[in-house]
C-alpha cells in the first residue's frame, strides 16, 4: 500500500497517474490516519508537511519500508537525519521525468528489497539545470 501525501492537488493529480496503486490523501487525512496508527508501505510526502508533523509522528513515518520527499525546499535545509538512510529518498521540486521515473521505480521495490542503488539516490538528488531535458511543474 502506497500513500501519497502533498498540499498541492496538481502533485497529487500527477502521481494518481502515474502511481495508479497509490492512495492520494490531502495532508488533513493523512494526519487522520497517522494519528489512528494507521500506516502505507511506502510514503510520498511534502517536505514542509513532513517537517510539520510532530516529531513523534514523523520518526514513524520515517521508519516505514519507503518514503520519498518531494520537495521545491533547497536540500540542505533538511535536517540530515531526516534525509539520510536506506529507506528514504529526496526528489526535489521541480523535478524531471527521468527523476520522477527513478523515484516510481524505487517506490515500487518490495518493503524487503535492497536499499536504494546509488544510481536511484543520486538520480533523485542530483541538481537539474535548466536546459537538461522536460521538467515537471513546481508545486
């Protein structure tokens, strides 16, 4: 089970295409569920809604199979321990199809699979400049 967090209803839009086995949740009903103990397999979810829930809530989060952080914040400003490890992964927004297909692709490994390979890692956190192919929206 995949739950898919973010304020932006476009965000959410873009991975209920592409992630049609994902349940999309606005941040007030992923707050509902976490708070119910409820819990996905994996987690996308904004990087200011991340930052936002209280510590002990977002430990847990933390601590699920997979979770991946889109966010447009500057990667730096995430605290490392909430960034590093094998089960967590940083897209950063806007981001590009190669980038977003990498991080799909990753989302989907079973909950038992190996960690991340250094190739999706840094696919996903790697700079983007302008001219390097078709970005998606920022949200």
């Amino acid at each position: 089970m995949i739950w898919v967090s973010d304020r932006e209803p476009g965000v959410r839009e873009l991975f209920a295409e592409l992630l049609p086995e994902a349940e999309m949740l606005t941040p007030d009903e992923l707050d509902a569920r976490t708070a119910l103990g409820q819990r996905p397999d994996a987690l996308v979810i904004d990087g200011t809604q991340l930052m936002e829930l209280p510590a002990s809530r977002r430990r847990t989060m933390l601590q699920l199979p997979r979770v991946l952080i889109c966010t447009g914040m500057l990667l730096a400003s995430l605290p490392m321990k909430i960034v590093s490890g094998p089960n967590v992964a940083v897209l950063g927004k806007p981001f590009c199809v190669e980038d977003l297909e990498a991080a799909l692709d990753w989302l989907r490994d079973a909950p038992s699979a190996s960690p991340a390979s250094e190739h999706v890692a840094s696919a996903l956190q790697r700079p983007r400049s302008r001219r390097s192919g078709p970005t998606l929206p920022s949200a």
